[in-house]
C-alpha cells in the first residue's frame, strides 16, 4: 500500500512538470509573438498615428516656453517692446521666410543703417519690415540698436529748433537715412551728412508717433 501511494504521488509530481512546461512554453510563444508585433509596430520605416513627421534642420531652432499670460506687447524672447524699430548693422541682410537659415531668402536689404520695424521674435531670429511692410526672418547679429529713420518728405527742411518759423540749417532729400537722436511729441533732431537738425515725425519713417526720446 505504501509503495503504491509513493508510485501515484511521483507520477502526480510528473503531470505536474509537464503542466507546467507546456503552460511555459505557451507563455514564451505569446511573449514572442507579441514581441514581434510589438517590434513591427514600432519599426522606424512606419508611424502609428500616420501623422506627417515635419522636416529635420540642424539649425532649427527651439523658444523657450514661458509660463503664465504673456504680454503681447513684449517680444517672447527680449522681454522688449513689440514692435519696435531697429537698424540694419552692415550693408547687406537677407530675410528669410522661417526663422532658419534652411529657409528660402525672401528679401536682402542692402543699406546699411536702413531702419526696419521688429515685429516678432524667435530664438535668434528676429521678423522685420521695412517702410513698405516687405520683409521677413533676419538673423539678430545683423542688427543693431542704433535708430536711424528714412526721411519721406522730399526736399525736408532741417531746422536750428523744433519750431515751425525756426532757421533752416540744411534740406534732406527724400529717401535719405538720417540718424535719430531725441524726440518730443511732434519734433525730432537727427543727422546725416556732417549736418543735423529738427524734422517733424510726420516726416520720418522709423519713429512712432507717440514716441518720446531724450
């Protein structure tokens, strides 16, 4: 009887194992099959969600987020107004159509001094407009913080003070860029040529009406 109870209970012990094996053998074929369409899932030549991947530059470049509300009026990347006047640094600036240099050249300025209208902002490229309201993305390390204006009155009378009866000192012929230097609310002095004078802001382009410089 004992020996007869010992035979059952090795061959329980065998079922068992072969149980088990074969429940093993289940459990690393599904995981393979899974891993495998896991695998294919996730290839790189395929997407899962079938949305277009955007294009790859080098030199794309990446904003900061700020938190919170941010103000309209203040450029993302400066924190300075928006928009707001600045001077083409060399003689010649290209403007492109994104804020990359992968992107194509719309424009290039080739005046030196000219003054252009920053109108948005993004990593190191700045979005800039001329008198006309061409332009496009330039590069920040082509500009400068000199203000200059483009006189729009042919023939301007340059005066000795910002007083409509005041002396004449010099003419400025229209197209001309002249460096800006203070303006009151209707008036401001600038210079150009060895010569320098007051103009009225109705006048120049590169200074906003309500602007006032000391």
């Amino acid at each position: 009887m004992r020996g007869r109870h010992k035979t059952l209970h090795i061959r329980d012990e065998q079922m068992m194992q072969r149980q088990l094996w074969t429940v093993a053998a289940a459990i690393a074929i599904a995981t393979g099959w899974a891993g495998q369409t896991f695998a294919q899932a996730t290839d790189p030549g395929e997407t899962l969600d079938a949305k277009e991947v955007p294009g790859i530059s080098a030199d794309a470049a990446i904003s900061r987020h700020q938190d919170g509300v941010r103000d309209p009026g203040k450029g993302p990347v400066t924190n300075l107004p928006l928009p707001r006047y600045v001077s083409l640094k060399g003689n010649e600036g290209n403007a492109r159509r994104g804020p990359s240099l992968s992107h194509r050249i719309d424009w290039v300025f080739r005046h030196a001094g000219m003054p252009l209208r920053v109108v948005a902002e993004f990593g190191h490229w700045r979005r800039v407009e001329d008198q006309d309201g061409v332009g496009g993305w330039v590069h920040y390390s082509l500009l400068s913080g000199v203000r200059t204006a483009i006189v729009t009155r042919d023939m301007l009378e340059l005066l000795s003070r910002p007083e409509e009866r005041a002396p004449v000192v010099a003419r400025a012929e229209a197209g001309a860029i002249v460096r800006l230097h203070e303006c009151n609310r209707d008036w401001c002095r600038v210079s150009g040529a060895g010569e320098k004078g007051w103009a009225p802001k109705s006048a120049l382009w590169g200074v906003d009406p309500e602007e006032i410089r000391d």
